[in-house]
C-alpha cells in the first residue's frame, strides 16, 4: 500500500521508499516498518531546525534594519556638559591636526548646535553604522616612536580612529565643526575610550564605535574627562560634571578600546 503523501525533496523521498518496503508484503514488515517511521521523524526534525535556523537569521536581520530605522534617543533634559578650566589636548591629537590640518578648522560663524531633524537623524545614524562596520577593530601602540597614530578611515583602528572619521565624514556633509567635538572619557572599567559627541537642539548626544545606538550622553556609563572646544577644536576643556552613568550591556564591549592617549 504505497503512501504518495511525501514532497519530492532527499529525505522525503527516501522515506516514501522504505515505507512502501514495509508495505509491499501484503501487510507491514515490522522491521522495515520501524525504519521508515524513523526516516520520516527525521525528515520532520530535519524540517523544524531548518526552520529554527531560518526564523534565528531572518530574526538577526531584523534586529539590525531596527537598530537603523529606530529614530534617536532624545534627551529627557537639555543638561549640557558643562565646560571647566582649559586642559592640554591629548598628544595624539595635535598630531592628527598637524596631519589633517583641514579637521582641526574652526568656523567662528558657525552654529554650535544642530537641528536634530529627520534628515540630520538618518544622516548621524548611517555615518555611525558605516564607520563601524568599516574598521576592524586593531588595538594600537602609542609609543614614543610615534609609529602610530589618529587616522581617517583606517582598514584596522581603535576608538580613536573611529571617533575622527565619522567626525571627518559629517563635516564632509556639511554639519558644523563647532557642534562636532571630540571627547575622552573612561568606561566602567577605567579604559581609556574616545568618542564624538554632537551638540543638537535636543541635547548632546554620542556617537560611539561600542554601540549602534546614538544615545544622549547622560545615558552613557562613561566617566566624563575632557572635550573639544567649542569655539575652537585645536584647544580642549575639562568636564565639570560627570554623567549620570547606567549600566551598559557586556554585548556593547567590543575590542576598541586603547589606554593610552
């Protein structure tokens, strides 16, 4: 009694063969019986973890399309981070301005903040996305050789190469150099960490290579230690106030990081 309800697909039907073995005696072969009930339960677990793989992948996919389609974080409060006394700007970055004259520019005419709109939203979320899925993330040595450096859109790079192209590409866009400031802070585990922080009219928010989000810097776990000057991005300022810092996912704390400056 030959049973024609199985697909035509390798493991469909090889069970379809041995289910009519067990069948063509006139009355079912116990034994072939018993193998043919096992190829069909394989065929059906075979089935069902393709389809857990698929549903894992599809699910993967569209966690990632959420992560670029969700709009940005806004700011409960509009608290700035407050500038303190003048500070020496990190050593590698005069190097960076000697090597990238044209980022170290300041437009005194220039707004110090940016209307967070939907344009400016998409626009900061696809440079931040870009950049790090660009860079493969390499610690670096800055020794006294002087062998290493920031640099602009680098195949391998830490935080601070990350930080200085995706500033790099917004200026190239057109947004101004006063609201783009680079800022050095230490993460949870007392790390050395560099990061952009964009000054909008909803807040300052940060642009890091740890996370796909754009958070406000209030939502950060970071403690908070200099910055780029507003008025001119060659001179830096302590950070008065620290920002309140929850907790931050282990998923986030990739290997970008460098301790030294």
């Amino acid at each position: 009694m030959p049973i024609s309800v199985f697909s035509k697909d390798g493991c469909w039907s090889a069970a379809r063969i041995r289910t009519d073995r067990a069948f063509s005696y006139g009355k079912p072969n116990s034994t072939l019986l018993e193998d043919a009930i096992a190829s069909i339960t394989g065929c059906f677990m075979a089935r069902r973890f393709r389809l857990i793989c698929l549903t894992m992948f599809a699910g993967a996919l569209v966690s990632s399309a959420e992560v670029l389609s969700r709009p940005l974080q806004d700011s409960n409060s509009l608290t700035p981070i407050v500038e303190a006394s003048p500070t020496l700007a990190p050593f590698q970055h005069i190097r960076f301005c000697l090597r990238y004259p044209s980022d170290c520019k300041t437009n005194p005419t220039e707004n110090e903040r940016i209307d967070l709109n939907a344009e400016t939203s998409e626009l900061l979320k696809r440079v931040n996305h870009r950049v790090n899925i660009s860079i493969n993330p390499t610690p670096k040595s800055y020794g006294p050789n002087l062998g290493d450096g920031w640099t602009i859109a680098p195949e391998m790079g830490d935080c601070n190469d990350y930080a200085v192209t995706k500033r790099h590409e917004l200026l190239e866009s057109g947004l101004p150099s006063k609201a783009l400031r680079l800022s050095v802070v230490k993460t949870a585990s007392g790390v050395g960490h560099l990061v952009l922080v964009v000054v909008t009219t909803k807040g300052a928010i940060v642009m890091d290579d740890l996370t796909e989000t754009i958070r406000p810097w209030q939502s950060t776990d970071y403690h908070w230690l200099k910055i780029q000057s507003a008025t001119d991005s060659k001179f830096w300022h302590e950070i008065k106030r620290p920002a309140v810092r929850p907790s931050v996912s282990q998923a986030d704390r990739r290997v970008r990081l460098t301790a030294d400056r």
